[in-house]
C-alpha cells in the first residue's frame, strides 16, 4: 500500500532538494503536486484539502523559507501533518469494566471480518488475554465452520453456535458461556452484506444493545478505497464504532482509506491486517505509517516482527556457535525457517529506510527460501553437520527428494562454503558487515 504516493511525493521532495533556498513559488508548486499525489491515491478530496492548507500554513511561514535547510524542513511538516491526518497517536483497545469484555465486530461480506476475529484473538492470546471465539453470522453458508477453524489454529475456544438461533440469542448466550469458562474478552464476528442494508445495521444494533460492547470495530477493506471511508461514516451514524481494523492492505490499495477514516469519521484505526497469515495484524501506529509514506521506513516495526518471530534462545545458540565458528547447514535451515516467519521478504525490505521504489529493482525471489529449505530437509542430518561427505551420487539423491535441481544443490553448498569462510575472517564491524552482506546475496 502507498507505493506509487511514496514513490510521487519522493519526487516532489527530490526536485525541492536540489534548489537549495526556496521560494513561495517553489512551495507552491510542491503543494500542487503533493495534493495531486494524495487525490490519485483515493484520498478524500476535503481530508487533502485541510492537509495542503495546514502544510501550507507552516511552509510559507519563517519555519521553512528562512530555514537552511529547507527542503528538509518542509518534509519535516508534511510528515508531522501526516500523522496528526492519521491520529497522531496509536488508539488502544478499551478492555476495561467486567469480565468477559464483549468486542463487537462489524462490517460488510467480503472484507475479511471473520478472518480477522481469528487474527485478533491470537494478537490477544499472545499478550496474556484469555479470548473467546463467537460466530454470530448465521447467514453466510459456512461462516460458522470457518471461525471454528480458525479458532483450532490459534488455539482459541469458540462457542457452539446453533445456526437456528437468533444472533442476538447467540451473543447473549455465549456471553455467558464465555463468563462460566473464565475468558476475559468475547469477541463477536457478525454478519455481513455485499453492502450496507437496514436489517443488518438494526441486527447489529440489537446485538450491541444486548450486550453492551466495550469495542465495536468495523473491519474495512483498504482496496475499496473511498467505499471503506464511505461504509465506515454509514457504521458509525446508525451503529455507533469505537475503531477500525483495515484489511489487505499489503495488496494493490491506493491508500486512501486509512489517511482519510479518521479525519471524516474521527473514529480511530486501531489495527491493520498485513497479510494472510493469522499473526499478519499489527497494532495501527500513526507516526510509523506516516514515515513508511515518505519512504523513511519503519524500524521500529521490523524489530517488533523479529522479536516475535526469533527464538531468542535459538538465536543466543546461534550467537554461540558463530563465536566458535561452528556454523552448520542446521543452522542454516534454523535462520530460513526464522526468515520466513517474518512474512514476505519484500514487505520486511519496505520497512527499511531508503528502500522505498528500489524494492521493484530487488531480483529477490520469494520462492528461494523455500527451495533451501527443502533442499536442506532432503539431507541427512550426517550431510547438514558435514557437507564434506555430499558426493555426486548424494547431491542427485537430494535433487529427486528436494525437487530441485543438482545446480540449485550446488550452489546452495557454494553459498554455504563462502559464508563458512567468511566467517572464519569474520572479525570486528567489517568483517561481520561481509559476512551480513555475503548471507543477503545467498537468499
């Protein structure tokens, strides 16, 4: 999401940079093309009209054209004036009151509501919550099943919804259920529509009314664009919100949802859906986002993802072992299978500062990781200690049962060999910044 507003307002700044001293003329035809960026990118025309005119406001005064370095200081606006568009400050759950804390989801057919109830009740788990699953959709063929699934793989109790009962009936009901179990949070996924109707804005009424939820969060598709801007003003006149998660925006989305939802509804985005995965939903930082738009990454993000993602005392095993220069083919495969629980590696190269349209020009192939992995598999744990032993008749055994190729074998041994070398050469900061820089090329 973003690419191509990144990509418009890193030429914009670009062209500004080198002029040096800036003029009110310059300014302004910067502005002009910062606000054609953000209407292509499905922005809500008044949200981008309050934008310009602030960073106008601040960019024709003495913050900027009297500045040395203004170039810089106008990015610096533009960027703060972002995140106050965005929220300025991340919008937690309110959790609150007696136990279990109802968490209403809303929203129409397509967007993703049920998968998200699953998602938001590991991203609950792993913080130490116990939540409970409540399929509450009676109308969708099989919408019952797919939460009960879902909840088996996050590892969630779910209510056992009789699909004859009525969805006020079944929230009630296991509201209580969920109270008897001990759980903290109830998480109710209810029904959607292809698009907003009477009877499922009144449902979802009676619902909240029933059971008087701390939350109700509307789950929005960020590719809708300004139809997610438009159903969420829609919710919160007749149903009321206190959030938004948005969804799918790793995909093709212009992004003008999420710079737009809080500034026309004033409700909050609280979590946006980055991926598939159950564990792709983030908590919505306003100042991180702001910084990813203009193509300054996101650190602080990766960081949480590798956290999450690395075992730490794997990787002080790791670290052990780099120290004695006893890096092995295990140990390989332990780091690919780490890699890859990061999610796509190109979304994990975007939250790097500078890395912006270069990702385009990256020649790295998702599928590579796997091919290693499996070739690596292939081998017997004799081979993955001493490589030494893979002879002709060995590598072609493990080409048959990788589904690979005796090349992909080789050079995957090749990478292998070079990394071993470098290192054993691998001492202080340049030595290591090889040995990092040797480790990228191989993936």
């Amino acid at each position: 999401m973003f690419e191509n507003l990144s990509e418009r307002l890193e030429g914009v700044f670009q062209r500004l940079r080198g002029k040096g001293k800036l003029t009110k003329d310059d300014v302004e035809r910067g502005l002009r093309e910062v606000r054609l960026a953000l209407l292509e990118a499905d922005v809500n025309y008044r949200v981008v009209k309050n934008f310009v005119d602030r960073v106008r406001e601040r960019a024709l005064g003495a913050e900027v054209l009297e500045s040395l370095t203004p170039a810089q200081q106008l990015i610096k606006i533009v960027h703060e004036e972002l995140i106050r568009t965005l929220g300025e400050t991340p919008a937690p759950l309110d959790l609150g009151g007696s136990r279990p804390v109802p968490i209403l989801l809303v929203g129409l057919q397509g967007s993703g509501k049920t998968t998200t109830a699953a998602k938001l009740a590991l991203f609950l788990r792993k913080k130490g919550h116990r939540p409970y699953l409540v399929p509450a959709d009676v109308y969708r063929p099989a919408a019952i099943d797919q939460l009960k699934t879902l909840a088996e793989r996050v590892g969630v109790p779910v209510y056992d919804t009789d699909p004859t009962d009525n969805p006020v009936e079944i929230a009630k009901k296991a509201l209580a259920e969920a109270k008897a179990l001990g759980r903290d949070v109830a998480i109710i996924d209810t029904a959607g529509r292809l698009h907003i109707d009477e009877a499922m804005m009144t449902e979802a009424a009676a619902i909240k009314e029933t059971v008087s939820p701390r939350e109700v969060l509307l789950v929005a598709d960020a590719m809708t664009g300004q139809d997610a801007v438009n159903i969420a003003k829609s919710f919160h006149e007749k149903v009321g919100l206190t959030g938004v998660i948005l969804t799918k925006v790793e995909g093709d989305a212009r992004g003008g949802a999420a710079l737009s939802i809080r500034e026309v509804t004033g409700c909050p985005i609280k979590f946006i859906g980055t991926g598939e995965k159950l564990e792709a939903l983030e908590v919505f930082y306003p100042d991180r986002l702001a910084s990813r738009i203009l193509g300054m990454g996101d650190v602080l993000t990766l960081i949480e993802k590798a956290q999450e993602a690395f075992d730490l005392k794997k990787a002080r095993e790791l670290q052990e072992k780099l120290r004695r220069r006893e890096f092995t083919l295990e140990d390989l495969r332990e780091q690919i299978k780490q890699m890859r629980k990061l999610g796509s590696m190109q979304e994990v190269f975007s939250l790097l500062p500078g890395i912006g349209k270069k990702i385009k020009e990256m020649p790295f192939d998702e599928k590579e990781l796997v091919r290693m992995e499996a070739i690596i598999n292939s081998m017997t744990r004799q081979e993955r200690l001493n490589p030494r032993i893979i002879n002709a008749s060995r590598k072609r055994r493990i080409a048959r049962g990788s589904g690979t190729t005796v090349q992909e074998v080789n050079k995957l041994l090749k990478s292998y060999e070079e990394m071993r070398k470098l290192l054993k050469k691998a001492r202080g900061p340049r030595g290591l910044e090889r040995l990092a820089r040797r480790l990228l090329q191989a993936f």
